[in-house]
C-alpha cells in the first residue's frame, strides 16, 4: 500500500519556510527543549570558514515541504554503525621490469585467486598480461609455465565479456589447490610494455587470517577527529604486527598518513584530525574519503600479509541548527522551527522522524517531515509541519520527540547535522 505523502503549496508556504531572524523573532515555547548531542552525534560546534565549492547551479531554490505518517510499529535504526571492512586480500604495486625479473607474494591457504592489472593509463599501450604467459614458482621451488598449476585462467577480453567493471587490461587465476599454500614467485615470461606499472592482488579466500578495519563514525565534519582502529586475527588469535600503516585519501586526491599504535588484545589505533582545506582550486572536499590500511606479522610459522579499506564522508559545516522552537497547527497538528545559521548561501534541508506517546506511555514512530529552502547567508528558519491527521489519527499524543534530526547541505552534498534524540516537545 502506498504511505500518502502530505505536500505544502510552495506558493503558501515560502515565506514560513525561510524567516529571516531580523523580521520574525522567535516564538518563547519553555514546552521544547533541543537536545545537547550525545556520543556519535554529529554537531558542529562553530562553523567553518571559506572558501567554500559552489553550490550546484541546477538547484532548485524554491521552498518546498512535506510529510508523511508511519505504523507506530514501524522498526527504525537512528544512528547507523561504522562499517567494518573485514580483508583476506592484499594488493602492491610493481613496475613491468619487476615482473619480469620476478615478484613474490605469500598465501596462508591453498587456492588464492590472484589478479593483476595495469594502473589507468597503461591499459591502452597494450599492458594487458596473458596469464598463460606467467611463469610461476611454488613453495616447493618447481616451476610451472603456460598455465601450468593454474585454475580458471581469465584473460583481459574473457574478464571484460562478465560485464563486472575490472580496471581495463584484468587478467586473473585461481592458484591450483596441489600448490598449497606460502611463498610463491610470479614472472612474467614476456611483456609488451616493461616501462607500465601493474597492481597485484592477492585473495587469500580460505585463510583463517582477517585483517578488521572501521572508523569510530560514517560521518564527518572539517576539523573533527578522526580514529582508525584495525586488528590482524587468525585461528590462533589476535595478531602482533610486524608492519601497519595507515593512509586517508580525500575525493580530491590529497593524502595525509596516519600512525597506529598497539592499543591491547591486538588492536592498533591512530587518530587524524581532518582537513579539507588545501584541495583542487583551493576549495574544500566533500563526498567520501578512504583509509587504506597494510599490515603484515608471523603466525605460527606463516607469513601474513593483508591490506584493507573502508570509506566515509566528511563535509564542511557549511551551516548549524542554533534553535528550535515549536507551535500546534491546528487540532493535534505539530510544526518545529528550527534556527539555521548558514556561512554561505545555499539550499538546506531539515528532516527528523516524529515520535508520539501512544496508550502504553511509550514513544512511537508517528510521522517523517522534510523542509528545504535556499538560504542566505546568516539566519533563517526551516519549519517542519506534521498535518493534525498524522498526529492525531493513530491516537498518539504528548510528549513528543523529534528523532534523526539531520541538517544536509543540498547544493553541496554535505551532511551538517545528525542527532539521534533531537528535540523533546511537552505539552
């Protein structure tokens, strides 16, 4: 069944959805109270300081909201977790020359699927590599040639037929299951191209040994710290590192390395406050960033090497919610009007899920509301309506609170704002 979804007449309501501080004052409700942030929140304390990336030139400028009503069963999460990469692969660099005189690289199970590709660029000079043209020598020291002690061989041309979007020039193989497992030595028997620059990767599919990697949020402001933790386990427990590095990379292709440090049970953390100044054309970097994270130890007698990555976003605070203040529209119908201070002009959007106090005294999911409008520098306010029908229909009333509270950046794809518990509203 479809959710109906309440839409506000642009035309009406543009000039409650953006209020300028200096004509509107805010209305005194002691019954609403804005919540302090809690741990995992994101809030920027002060706003940040140009120059700031122009917001899109397509975007829409007109003030728009709406709403709609969700089941008081409805299951909602209201702060995601980090994610947690979780590697058997590795992956280095090699010139095309180091091919040819031989690289090595280990495995801790039989059976890795190894894949090499040329870095863009090369591709198109005819870097591509014909796996039937490696030589490789096992741990044993025997040497198989033409395909010998590999498994489902994929040349560049089969791997582009899949449609899977390998870099240009992928060839792979599965390493025989009679090889086993350890050191192995990859030669090239042939190459067009000596000068071109190739990434080896190496998935050690049946190990035992996990290399864990997250961040301590998703999400990010300009200025905010960021913690890295990773840890190295197999069957016999966690890992004691020989080797770790750690490298954050912006969408603009800046990279800043981070140092990890044994933090007990076999976890090593390093923090790095971030910075998206000094970007392409001075401007800052919004969108996702990367950690990469190499690590290598000895286990039991094996060699293990493992390289992770995981990816957040991090954005400048463009823009914060000062205040909020809160008045009934009509018969058990809800607006909040929240306070935005904005750096530079651009489109913001507010949104939260409202819960309401159900027969059983407990919060319930009620409604869902977005409000975004183009604002200019300074203050304003962006006002989310829940209609009398959403509030009063499931027979939900006081006390309210205003969950998932988010401030975004629209112009410029920025999350500024995120709160679990937002905003608590007493009759």
């Amino acid at each position: 069944m479809r959710t109906p979804i309440k839409m506000f007449s642009t035309l009406v309501l543009v000039a409650a959805l953006v209020v300028p501080a200096a004509v509107q004052a805010q209305r005194e409700n002691p019954r609403i109270e804005l919540l302090r942030p809690a741990a995992g929140d994101l809030v920027a304390s002060r706003l940040a300081s140009g120059p700031f990336p122009e917001a899109a030139p397509a975007i829409e400028r007109s003030a728009v909201s709406f709403s709609w009503p969700l089941a008081a069963e409805t299951a909602l999460v209201s702060r995601a977790e980090p994610f947690q990469a979780a590697s058997r692969e590795y992956w280095f660099q090699v010139e095309g020359r180091e091919l040819v005189d031989g690289v090595a690289f280990s495995t801790t199970a039989a059976g890795a699927l190894v894949r090499i590709n040329p870095l863009p660029g090369a591709a198109q000079a005819g870097a591509s590599i014909d796996p039937r043209e490696l030589r490789l020598i096992d741990p044993r020291g025997d040497s198989h040639a033409r395909g010998s002690g590999m498994e489902q061989l994929a040349t560049a041309d089969q791997l582009r037929q899949t449609g899977v979007p390998f870099v240009e020039g992928t060839t792979a193989f599965r390493l025989g299951q009679e090889l086993g497992a350890g050191r192995f030595i990859l030669r090239a028997e042939r190459l067009a191209t000596p000068q071109a620059r190739y990434v080896v990767h190496v998935f050690d599919r049946g190990s035992d040994a996990v290399l864990r990697l997250t961040t301590d949020r998703g999400v990010y402001l300009h200025g905010d710290r960021l913690t890295i933790e990773t840890s190295l386990t197999t069957q016999h427990g966690p890992m004691a590192l020989d080797e770790v590095t750690a490298f954050v990379t912006s969408p603009a292709g800046s990279g800043w390395p981070v140092t990890l440090r044994p933090a007990g049970d076999g976890l090593y953390r390093g923090t790095l406050r971030l910075d998206g100044s000094g970007e392409a054309d001075g401007q800052r970097s919004d969108g996702l960033w990367q950690v990469l994270v190499s690590a290598s130890g000895e286990d039991h007698g094996r060699t293990v090497v493992r390289g992770a990555r995981t990816a957040f976003s991090a954005a400048a605070a463009t823009a914060r919610l000062v205040n909020a203040s809160a008045a009934e529209k009509g018969k058990g119908g809800l607006s909040v009007r929240f306070e935005v201070e904005a750096a530079v002009a651009g489109r913001y959007e507010v949104r939260g899920v409202l819960y309401a106090t159900g027969r059983d005294g407990e919060l319930h999911p009620a409604a869902v509301a977005h409000s975004a409008a183009w604002i200019e520098a300074g203050q304003a306010g962006l006002l989310l309506a829940f209609d009398p029908e959403t509030v009063h229909e499931a027979g939900l009333g006081a006390p309210y609170e205003i969950r998932d509270l988010r401030l975004m950046d629209q112009g410029r794809m920025g999350l500024l704002h995120s709160q679990a518990r937002g905003v608590v509203i007493r009759r």
